[in-house]
C-alpha cells in the first residue's frame, strides 16, 4: 500500500519537474544549453536512484 502512495508522489514529483525544466529550457542561451541538458540527466539519475531506494525501503517487510 505504502508502496503505491509514494509511487503516485513521486510520479507526481517528477511531472512538475519536467514542466519546470521544460519552461527553464525554453529560456536558456542556445550555447548554454548541452550543459544544462547534462546536468538535468544527472539530476534525473540521481533522483531514480533516489526513488528506488525510497520505494525500496518502502515495500520492505520490517
């Protein structure tokens, strides 16, 4: 159950984040933007890892 919650959350999460991105990308110099594009793939990787963990540790039995 717990399990489902959080995924709904996250999902959640992770749609405004890509609006967000998405708005700012828009806005960025031309130049600017390869660089940004790397550092958001690494924000996306660090934030799964992150879920993973989270969801993980969620639907463990204690």
């Amino acid at each position: 159950m717990w399990g489902n919650c959080t995924n709904g959350v996250v999902v959640g999460y992770l749609f405004l984040l890509r609006n967000e991105v998405r708005k700012k990308s828009n806005n960025i110099m031309p130049v600017r933007e390869m660089s940004n594009k790397n550092s958001i793939k690494q924000h996306y990787k660090k934030l799964t890892l992150l879920i993973i963990s989270v969801d993980g540790a969620a639907r463990k039995p204690t």
